[in-house]
C-alpha cells in the first residue's frame, strides 16, 4: 500500500468519445446534405451561403478536437481495490 495508486484510462466510457462520436457522426450527415442536396432556393434563403456545408465542416472540425483531446489528454481513474490487492499479491509471490 503506498500512495503510488494504479491508475488505468476510461476507454470508452470517455464522455469526450461520446460527444465526438455524436457530432462527428451529425457533422458527417450535414456536409453530404450540404455537398448534395442543396438548391438554389436554399441558397436564396441564407443569403447565398451553404449553411449546411459550413455547419458540417464545424461539427467534423469540433470533433477533430475532441478525439485529438482524448488522445493527447486521456482520462485516468483509479483501479479498483480489488485489482489492487491481485496486482500486489502476484508480485510478491
């Protein structure tokens, strides 16, 4: 015992890989819309611009930035007692 704690990374239970999986997958469906599926009664109504195009490439750029998060920065929380007590009990043997 000590207070040298074994710490281990979320994995998918990151809440970061959620958000980005949620906007990188809505950010996908808005750039196709934007790319494919636009007329020019849509671009009227903005103002000449491709809404869905920007707003798509902002969503796929804001979840670059949370999987680049994720990577450089991962989530550590403590291993349970028990994987404690098994991890210092084999090593002493």
């Amino acid at each position: 015992m000590g207070s040298d704690t074994r710490k281990r990374t979320a994995g998918a239970f990151d809440v970061r890989l959620v958000i980005a999986l949620l906007t990188g997958v809505y950010g996908a469906v808005i750039t196709v819309l934007g790319i494919g599926f636009v007329s020019d009664e849509d671009l009227a109504k903005a103002g000449g611009m491709n809404i869905n195009l920007i707003a798509g490439i902002g969503m796929l750029a804001f979840t670059a930035l949370f999987l680049l998060w994720v990577k450089l920065r991962p989530l550590r929380v403590p291993a349970p007692e028990d994987e404690q007590e098994d991890d210092e009990s084999s090593s002493a043997e």
